[in-house]
C-alpha cells in the first residue's frame, strides 16, 4: 500500500472540491447561470439539501438529516473497510477509495457547514439538465467506476498474470 500517494491524492480531490465549491459560492448568487459552453455546460450555484440526485430532499428536515447522517456514516464505514481489509493490496481500488473518501468528506463539510451540498457544474443538451454536481461527487462517481470495473475484471487479469 503506498499510503503517501493516496493521501496526497485524497488531499488533492479534497481541497480542490471545497476550493471550486468557494469559487462558486463567491462568484454566483444562488439560481445565477454562466453560459461556458452553449448547449452543453453551464457554471451555476445550487444547493442540495438531499443526497445524489436530490434523493431525501423532500423529507422533513430533522429526517432528512437523520437520513443522509446514517447513509453517509454507512459509506464511510464500507470505504474504511474495502480500504484496510478487502482492497489493502490493489493500488488501482486503493486510488479510487481515496478519491471516493475524499468526496464524501467534501459533502459531508459541506452538509455540516450549509445543511446542504453546494453544487455548481450543470452539463445539459437542449432542455435536459443532468442534475448539477461538484468535484467530489465527480471523484464518487469515477472512484465507484473503477471499483467496479476491479471487481468485474481484475480476477481475469490476475489469472493472465499467473498463467491460469
């Protein structure tokens, strides 16, 4: 395990996300739109009380919070455990636990600091709008990605390596 390279990678996605999440707060008002790429990418401020893809959002406050506590406080459990007992050993799942745990600490700041997760990145064709996101939800997604693709393909190319 190189622990030096992950925690510099978890140090990375961390303060790059509370730093663009900065940028955006001090640069936009909330509902505010910056046309960067027509058609395409939007820069805008948003807050969601709710987890990925604003699921919670509706429930009453001290649920939802209640909510996105146990659900957040599970994640990190499990990202703690694959880290030191079932992926101690794969560099590629040791990179993407770091940038997973990297993006739930950022959400997790933000949902201590604004009750919310500040969002600014809107990607859109026509009148489609993928629900706004930031940079840890981005490290999330790509770190689940390639924990994914470890767990369906590894095996196969461990038994290449051994000669099976």
């Amino acid at each position: 395990m190189n622990h030096t390279r992950n925690g510099l990678i978890f140090f990375v996605i961390l303060v790059a996300d509370l730093w663009t999440k900065h940028l955006a707060q001090s640069s936009f008002t909330e509902g505010e739109i910056l046309e960067v790429i027509p058609d395409i990418f939007n820069l805008t401020l948003v807050y969601n009380p709710g987890a990925a893809f604003g699921l919670f959002s509706n429930l009453p406050d001290f649920w939802r919070r209640f909510v996105l506590l146990v659900v957040s406080s599970l994640a990190l459990v499990v990202v703690f455990r694959f880290m030191f007992k079932e992926a101690k050993d794969d560099s590629w799942s040791q990179v993407a636990l770091a940038g997973i745990l990297a993006g739930a600490i950022g959400n997790i700041a933000d949902r201590i600091r604004f009750d919310a997760v500040v969002d600014f990145l809107d990607f859109y064709w026509g009148d489609y709008h993928w629900p706004a996101f930031n940079v840890a939800d981005s490290a999330i997604c790509v770190g689940v990605c390639v924990l994914v693709v470890r767990i369906l393909f590894a095996p196969k190319l461990d038994e290449q390596a051994d000669g099976s």
